[in-house]
C-alpha cells in the first residue's frame, strides 16, 4: 500500500531530507546496508530510523554489521537500534 502512495506522490516522499521524510510515517530499516547505501541513506532519508538486528564490528566481525561510525551515526540521529545474541 505505502508503495501506490509512493508512485502517485513521489516528491512528497523521496528528498534529500525533505520535510515530507520527516512528517512521513515511513521508518528506515539500516539494517544490513553496505556502507556507502548505508551513507547515502542517511544523507538522504530525513525520516525515522531503526536497526533491527544488528551487531558490532568489533563484537562480530564482517561488513553486514555496523562500524562504530556507523552506530554513532544512528544514534545521533535518534535510530532504534536492535541487536541479536551469536552463539560463540
């Protein structure tokens, strides 16, 4: 349904952090963006932001999970983040 919406009023939606990102009740799932999506995302998505399921790099290495800059960034901007337990 949010995509219909999306097609028939796309500059009310996609912005360089327009007013409409942040009045919209869209959210942002960072979760597992490669870095530079992850960067272009929050230099153009003024709206609302979560990680789901998310861990450290310096807890669980690999790059689907978020550098320090990256968590920082998020919390900055207000982000929900979520993380999950690994075994090990």
């Amino acid at each position: 349904m949010l995509m219909a919406r999306a097609a028939r009023v796309p500059s009310q939606i996609v912005g360089v952090n327009s007013p409409a990102d942040r009045r919209s009740r869209l959210v942002l799932d960072t979760t597992h963006l490669a870095d530079d999506s992850f960067w272009d995302a929050l230099d153009h998505f003024g709206g609302r932001l979560i990680a789901s399921h998310n861990n450290s790099r310096a807890l669980v290495p690999g790059d689907r999970q978020f550098s320090d800059d990256q968590i920082r960034a998020l919390i900055q901007r207000g982000a929900v983040i979520g993380v999950y337990a690994t075994p090990g």
